[in-house]
C-alpha cells in the first residue's frame, strides 16, 4: 500500500473514532447551545460567548452522523484511486514499474486527487511535503 495513502487511511481512522465517541447527532442549535440527539440533550457548546451563535452554526452543521458519513465517502474515493501497476499504452518506455491512478487516465499514482483528499491533514504528524498538490 502507498505510504500517503496508509497514512491518510489512519487520518480517517483517527477521525472516525472522534466521531463515534462523541453525542450522537443530528445536533441542532438551540437558545442553550449545541445539543446532541441522545435522549438527554445536553449543549455541547455554548451561545453565550464572543460570535457563539456562528460557533454553534458551525459545530452543529459538523456533527458525528454527517462526519462518517464523509469519512465513508472519502474510502470509497481513495478505493477508486487505487495504484495500477497493469500495462497501459499511454506509459512511457522504461517506465514498466511506474504505478499509475486507476482512475485517472495516464496520471502517475498517487494522484492529485488523492493529494488534495489528504491535504486538510497537512498539519497533522507524518505528513510529508512531497504529498502536496
């Protein structure tokens, strides 16, 4: 497996535990702050503070449901680009062993879309200069 994309991989995992640790959603925006739909609607941040209100928006609007829901979406892209190492005839000679997208046509693996998948984890440890777009 490619090490951006393994290293990408624990990024999602990482993120995936977050998620299913936290109150489970959808969470809504309410006078007290963020409440979370397990039952007992407790806030999960605060209206009261500097800008809270657009706080809130933006905690509501990335609740546990909907980030493993992208978290899904993104396996399943990083599974549609995966390393092609099968003859094709836009190569090069003398470049059998070069990995190609399987997806992307004559684009040399990985690929700019699995660049600009990884990227919002740039900040993260391991992350690797050479993995940007």
């Amino acid at each position: 497996m490619d090490e951006l994309v393994q290293w990408y991989g624990e990024q999602l995992d990482a993120d995936e535990r977050i998620a299913e640790a936290a109150t489970p959603g959808p969470w809504r925006v309410r006078d007290e702050g963020v409440v979370g739909d397990d039952g007992q609607h407790w806030p999960v941040a605060y209206t009261d503070s500097y800008r809270a209100r657009e706080d809130c928006l933006h905690v509501a609007a990335h609740d546990p449901a909907r980030v493993l829901r992208e978290i899904d979406v993104k396996r399943q892209l990083v599974a549609l680009h995966a390393v092609d190492y099968r003859e094709r005839p836009d190569r090069v000679l003398g470049e059998v062993d070069d990995p190609f997208c399987a997806e992307c046509v004559g684009e040399r693996y990985p690929c700019t879309t699995l660049r600009l998948l990884a990227l919002p984890y740039a900040d993260r440890s391991g992350c690797r200069e050479e993995w940007r777009p």
